[in-house]
C-alpha cells in the first residue's frame, strides 16, 4: 500500500463493511451445517484483511487520528469475537455459535464496527 487517496481509502471502508458482514454469514453457515473444520485462528489476525491493511499504513505513517484509534480496537475486538464464535463451532457447540452471533459479544462487536466505519467514511469522503 504505496499510497493512500480518499477514493480507495473509502473504498477500503466499503470493503472491509462488506467482508465483515460476510464474515458472520460465513460463521452462521459453518455452525447451521455443523462444519466443524473452521481455521480457527485464522480468524484472530486482523492484520490479513484490508482494514488491517489499512489500519497498519496510517501506523507506520504516523496517520492514526481518533476514529482510526477507535475502528482499530473494534476491528480487534470483533476479530477476537469471530475467533470465539469459530471455536464454539470448532467444539460442537453449534447452538451457542448461533445465539453469540445473533445477539451475543460477536453481534455487538459487528455492529460497532460497522457503525464506526460507516462514520469514517463520512469523515474521509
């Protein structure tokens, strides 16, 4: 990442909306057909995604102002959260899975990114 512009800038926001949101209908799928072979730990590394691609450019670039700070820690945290869901799928607990995702830490962690990310893009635009 050479070179950050508010268009792809913004278009990494729109992105990283869309891939978390499938994030979580991915993990839905894995636990109603009972998948168990999820890479669990793949799911912790926010770094791999675009947003943590994103996020790890303004650091080294000394560009981190209080909404970057803000969608950071709640890019982690749903990180951290997606994790959890994989392994409740990883160990059979397909229910409890389902319920984190509908309404437990997993959904609230979502919906704060996602509101987060909506206000960015707002404030790059």
């Amino acid at each position: 990442m050479t070179q950050m512009t508010v268009t792809n800038t913004c278009e990494i926001i729109n992105n990283a909306i869309v891939a978390h949101f499938v994030l979580g209908h991915q993990l839905r799928a894995a636990a109603i057909e009972e998948n168990r072979s999820l890479p669990v730990r793949l799911y912790k590394n926010a770094e791999k995604c675009g947003l943590g691609k994103l996020i790890t450019f303004l650091k080294e670039n000394d560009q981190m102002d209080a909404r970057a700070k803000e969608v950071d820690a709640l890019h982690i945290d749903l990180h951290d959260a997606a994790c959890g869901v994989a392994a409740l799928i990883a160990t059979g607990h397909f229910d409890a899975a389902i319920d984190e995702l509908a309404t437990g830490y997993y959904a609230d962690a979502a919906a704060a990114l996602t509101k987060a990310l909506s206000h960015w893009k707002m404030e790059v635009a």
